[in-house]
C-alpha cells in the first residue's frame, strides 16, 4: 500500500459519502428536505437509529478518510525519492481533505474525539474535544495547507478531483477555509477571528468561476460510477421522490432549475413533489432529474456557487470582498443555473429580479438563506448546514411523526458502549446527546 492509493482511497471514500443517497450512510437528501420516500419513511421522519447511520458516517470517516490519510502522510515522510518540495505539497492536499472531513464530523455532531483520535495504537479511548476549539484548530492547519500547496508538485494521477493541479488545490483551500470562517461568524467570541480568517482566505484566491469546483468525475461503469446510481439505479430502487418542500419552494418561484433538478415524468413542465415524511405512490409524484442518475454525474465536494453565497454572506457583514453582497449573490445564482445548463442571462436577470428573489439587504439572512439552499440540491450537507445557520427557508415536519428537523446526529451506538466515560462527557458538554441540541455555531 502506498501513499497514492491511501489517497485516492481517501477521497473516493469521502466523495462517496457526500454523494451517496444510501438510507444506511447518508440521508442528508432527506434531512434537508429534497427527497423524500414513498413507503420507508424511517429516515424521512428522523429516526436514524434503527439503520445506525450515524455509526457508518463515523466509521467511514474515522477509519477510511482520516486514517487512511495520516498513513499516507507517513508513507510520504519515508519516501526517499520525494523532494521536500513534493513532500509539503502532497502533505498540503491531505492536509486540506483532513480539514474538509473534521469540518464534517464537527457539524454532524459537535464535540467528537480529534486530539486523541487517530492514535488508535496507543489510545482506543479517546477524549472528546470541544467543537469551537476544533474549528481554531482547522482554521490554522488550512492556512497552514495553502503555504505547503505552494511548495511545489503534489500527487497528479492519484489526484481524482483536480488531475494534480496546484493552482485549483490553492482555491480549494481557500475556499474551505472561507466555508470554516462563515461557520463561525455568529459566534460571538469567534467573530473577530471569523472575519480575519475570511479576508485572508478572498485575499489569497478563492474559487472564482465553475472552472474551479472541486468535484469527482465518476466513470461510466462500476465501481467508479455516481453512488446516485448505483442506489437508485443499478440497485433497481423506485422509492425516491423529488420532496413536496423544495418542489413548492422553486415552483413559486418559477424556477428554471426545475427542469435539470426534477424529471418530467409528469408532463413537460409538471412538478409534484411528494407529501415529505408521508407514504407517497411513485408513479403520482415527480421524480429527480435524468442527470442525477447517469453513472458519470459529478461528486460535488465544494462549487462556485457555494464561494459565491459565503462572499455575499461575508459582504452583508461588512467584510472586505471583491464586490458588494447584492452582486456576490446574484453571482451565485448565476453560477448555479450556468452549472445546470441554463446560460441564457436574460432568463436568469429576470428570475433575479422577482421581488421573492431580489436581493434584500435588510433581510439578508433570509434572501441568502433560501437561495443558497435551493442551489446545494447536489450538495445536501451543505444545504443542511445552510438551513440550521440561517433559519431559512421554513422546512415542513414530517407528515408521518411530525419530529422536528434534526440540529445533530446522536453519537454512535459503539460509542457509549465502547468508550463510555468520554461519550457521557461529551454528552453533558454539549446540553445532551440528543438530535435537538444544537452546535455551537447554530446560534440563531
């Protein structure tokens, strides 16, 4: 096993987890409302115990991604036949899918173990750190990976995002490093420290076009294909339905994303999402879009668009960014049709210009909020966080429980039987090992 392998492995793993719309790894489809079911309605109603989700999200970061990248940092360490230059820059990639993993576990469930976690050897009970204090931590190492980016080549062909492109993995880290500090910025202790991180990442070159997204160009055949299609595909599933939340959202709106989004098995131009949370018959409600099940379709880690809401975010609170929130803003919702084929800037100007559209300076929060969620439809972890931060748009209660939206994910199982003592702590430290307590930087 080398380090090429690890890190390929690493991100495929990672990327897989982020795409997956599997019911035992991965409902942040449902979570954030853009699916929902037909007749299992476990997950769209909450209850992730019975499939232990939380344990194979924890399981396949800690173990395929994170661990798996700090063995492929000591393989690098003993390659002799690396320069220092190509050591730093390879260590800087790691570095930044480390950062992006971290940042995911942290805004699943809050305090996790971090400071102890990878040295399964010597600690096999590892304490819980505080979720704030990780964020600082992940602020200095992704500012950290930039200066090691820049060192010199870094992995090319095991690269499966950017091909070995360190230009691209510069703004990548930038970028994640913005995602990290927008985070924070209602945190009233970490305000400070989230603008000073955020100014110096646009200063260094963030993301500035769909040229930069950071995505996994998935292959036509298995085992590299879209996991949309092997769940919804090749596992021959017809239980997944375009959710009646996001659907009555974009059809109030007119939205012309709509048509790459959603199938047209209703009629051209027909759109019905399914009652979220409900039994629902398949053949009645619209389906995901055509391009969400073709084996190649993109993994997305982090897009344009996604850049372009935090700039609008960081500009409405007075940050220094290049242009003004109005137009960051538009800029995203721009970059959001163009990546879903839609080029014609008439179209998009006059989608822009509804007053339920138009961007509300006074009301920012809540323009920021709805947009942002609608264009992280393929990067639905994303829009899960968009929703806990800005309270924006109102999601519905599932109609077979009513449970509340999650704010978390309850801690593992194996934890509290396995490392009992830091689960309680940590249980306690965060106001309750409960799917209600929110994280810290969900202040609002």
């Amino acid at each position: 096993m080398t380090e090429d392998f690890l890190f390929t492995s690493s991100v495929k793993s990672l990327g897989d987890l982020l795409a997956s719309p599997n019911v035992n790894r991965n409902v942040y489809r449902f979570i954030s409302q853009y699916l929902t079911s037909t007749t299992y309605l476990d997950e769209p109603n909450y209850k992730l115990v019975s499939r232990n989700v939380p344990q194979s999200q924890w399981s396949i970061l800690y173990r395929n991604v994170l661990k798996d990248l700090d063995d492929a940092k000591s393989y690098i360490a003993d390659n002799e036949e690396l320069s220092q230059a190509q050591k730093d820059a390879r260590l800087g990639q790691i570095e930044v899918i480390q950062v992006y993993a971290w940042q995911f576990l942290v805004d699943t469930f809050g305090n996790v173990p971090y400071s102890e976690a990878l040295n399964a050897e010597e600690i096999t009970s590892p304490v819980y750190d505080d979720a704030s204090e990780i964020y600082e931590d992940l602020l200095v190492r992704i500012q950290d990976a930039r200066t090691k980016i820049q060192a010199g080549d870094g992995f090319g062909g095991p690269d499966i995002i950017f091909s070995g492109n360190m230009a691209k993995w510069k703004k990548f880290s930038n970028s994640l490093q913005l995602r990290l500090a927008m985070r924070i910025a209602d945190v009233g202790s970490m305000q400070a420290m989230a603008q000073d991180f955020a100014e110096d990442a646009i200063s260094s070159g963030v993301m500035d076009s769909n040229d930069d997204n950071a995505v996994i160009l998935y292959q036509s055949s298995p085992p590299n294909t879209n996991p949309l299609w092997v769940d919804l595909v090749q596992s021959g599933r017809s239980d997944y339905l375009a959710a009646n939340t996001v659907i009555d959202v974009m059809n109030g709106l007119d939205d012309p994303r709509r048509d790459y989004y959603f199938d047209d098995n209703l009629g051209a131009g027909v759109y019905d999402g399914g009652v979220y949370g409900g039994e629902n018959t398949f053949a009645n409600y619209t389906h995901i879009g055509d391009n969400f099940i073709d084996p190649t379709h993109p993994g997305i880690y982090m897009d344009f668009t996604e850049v372009s809401f935090l700039l609008a975010e960081a500009a409405a609170r007075t940050y220094a960014t290049p242009l003004t929130a109005d137009l960051h803003y538009e800029e995203a919702i721009t970059a959001s049709m163009n990546y879903a084929g839609i080029t014609d800037q008439t179209a998009i100007d006059s989608y822009i210009m509804q007053g339920d559209v138009a961007f509300d300076s006074a009301n920012w929060r809540e323009s920021i909020g709805e947009q942002f969620w609608i264009a992280m439809f393929d990067n639905p972890f994303q829009g899960w966080a968009v929703w806990r931060k800005f309270d924006s748009p109102t999601l519905n209660l599932p109609e077979d429980t009513n449970n509340p939206v999650p704010l978390r994910y309850k801690y593992p199982v194996n934890e509290q039987n396995l490392n009992e003592s830091n689960y309680d702590a940590a249980s306690s430290d965060i106001g309750g090992d409960t799917q209600q307590t929110a994280l810290f930087w969900d202040t609002m």
